[in-house]
C-alpha cells in the first residue's frame, strides 16, 4: 500500500511544480530585464552618476533641480499641447469613421475603407516624419509651392507644433478607427432596432444608445493615447530637427535623452520617474472621470 502511494504523490507534486516551470522563463526575463532595471533606476535616481566611475548619493537633488528647472516645465506644457490638439481630432474622427463604415449604407465597402484607414499605422515612423518634413518645407514645401507662399512652417516656433500635430493626427486616426470599429461590434443589433421602433432617428440612437455603451471603449483610447502622448519622442524630433527638437517644441521624453547625452544618468533617471507619476496620475484621473455608476 505505502509502495503505492509513492507514486501517487510523486506525480502529484511533478504537477504541482510543472506550471512553474512552463512560466520560469518569463519570470527569468521579467526579473533580468524589467524588474532588476526599474529598482536600478530608482537608486541611480537619488545618485550623481556619469554612466562610468563611482556613484556620489544626492539624495532626491535631481528631483528638486529638475522641478525647479524652466525647461522642464516648457516641455511638459509641450507635451500636453500635443496631447491635447492631436487627441480631440484623432478621437472624434476615428470615431465618426467607426460609425459610418459600420452603418448599412458603407458597410459594403469594408474591404476597401478598412485598409485605407488604417494605412498610416503600418508606415514607418521615420519614413512618415521626413515625408511630412518635406511636406511642410519653406523653400521646397508643398503645401508653400501650392498655396506660392513661403511659410516657416519648421522655423517659427509659433507654427512648429503644427505640422508635428498633423502627422500625430494622420497616424493615429487608423489605430483608433480599428479600436471603435471593434467596439461597435459589441453593440447588440436588437438594441439598435428597438430604438428605431420606438422612433428614434440616428443622431439619437448615437448619442442615446451607442455612445453610452461603448463607454468603456472611451475609456480604454482615452488611457492608452494619453500613455503614449506622454512617450512622444520620435515625430518632434525628426521633423524639427536633424537631431533634436528646439527647447521651445522638445517634448518631456528630451529631458531624459539630453541627461543621458550629457552623462548625468541620474538626472534622466530621475526625469523618467517624473513622467511615470505624471503618467500614473493622468490615468487615474481618466478612470475617475470614466467610473462607471454602480
């Protein structure tokens, strides 16, 4: 009997432990290439470090120099700008395209205005950064030669942010289009047609049905562009500028790479754990704005 249950409970803890070790590798790389770097990171923050040498402890220094800093605060106010210019377009238009493309009279040509749509997202973004350089050019611009003007468009620091804006709305519009389209889907047939019963033309089955139903929908675009506004990085930079954006356009993430560029790791530390509160505080705020009522 005891010869038996050896087995048993030698199989039993083989399937106990065999979960564990299917997910060992990931746990491996999540600890060796997020966990371990981010409690770096915070150490490296409260450091004076250059990258090589020895570290000197400042304590939270790096912190209190950045938010006294000016440029700092230049560049967040850049950032929101480009959040919020580029975020209300990108959300109402990838919306009303959902709603149309979904409704009888367009859903026909599906295969055709998906693809479209959703073509800016598949471009590389350095590729669609020089393309709209060369769009918004003084001398040679196109938008200059077909209006015979010669708009600064990426010298005036008034009217820099545009064409950043743009190419931010031109890119995203797609992304989110796909992201309603799928929303929209989740909308039962019967609810709509018991509207239309009851009388209600389209303009108040959108506003009183459809939209109140793909509000968690919202929420999710809302939380999601606002994480990635605040990465913004790669569009200012290549179209202002050869290699960095001027300080009256660079966007927050400038802050980090100008540290690490001028060998202070713990200042650009220090400015990434800034951008993660801003970011973490940002998204709460949309949750409590989208808190469903119980």
């Amino acid at each position: 009997m005891t010869q038996t249950l050896k087995p048993r409970r030698r199989n039993r803890s083989q399937r106990q432990i065999a979960p564990y070790l299917f997910i060992l590798p990931f746990l491996l790389s999540f600890l060796a290439f997020f966990l371990i770097p981010v409690v770096y990171s915070v150490v490296i923050s409260l450091m004076k470090y250059k990258g090589y040498g020895t570290m000197r402890y400042v304590g939270f220094d790096n912190y209190r120099r950045l938010l006294t800093y000016g440029a700092m605060w230049n560049s967040l106010l850049n950032t929101l700008q480009y959040f919020v210019f580029a975020m209300i377009p990108v959300m109402i238009v990838s919306f009303l395209l959902a709603v149309m493309v979904r409704s009888r009279v367009m859903s026909r040509y599906q295969k055709i205005y998906k693809p479209l749509i959703f073509l800016p997202q598949v471009c590389a973004v350095v590729a669609s950064a020089l393309v709209f350089k060369v769009i918004f050019g003084t001398n040679v611009g196109a938008i200059n030669q077909v209006l015979g003007t010669s708009i600064n468009f990426l010298g005036d620091t008034k009217l820099m942010k545009l064409p950043v804006i743009t190419m931010l709305i031109w890119r995203n519009t797609g992304w989110y289009f796909i992201i309603f389209l799928s929303g929209l889907t989740t909308i039962s047939e019967d609810l709509t047609e018991a509207a239309k019963i009851d009388g209600a033309n389209s303009v108040q089955t959108l506003f009183r049905i459809t939209i109140p139903v793909m509000k968690p929908i919202f929420k999710l675009t809302f939380i999601t562009y606002a994480i990635g506004a605040f990465k913004l990085y790669t569009e200012p930079n290549l179209i202002l500028s050869k290699d960095e954006a001027p300080l009256a356009v660079a966007p927050f993430v400038n802050m980090i790479t100008t540290n690490i560029n001028g060998g202070n790791l713990g200042m650009a530390c220090a400015a990434g754990w800034i951008l993660v509160v801003l970011i973490m505080f940002l998204t709460i705020m949309q949750m409590g704005m989208f808190k469903e009522e119980q």
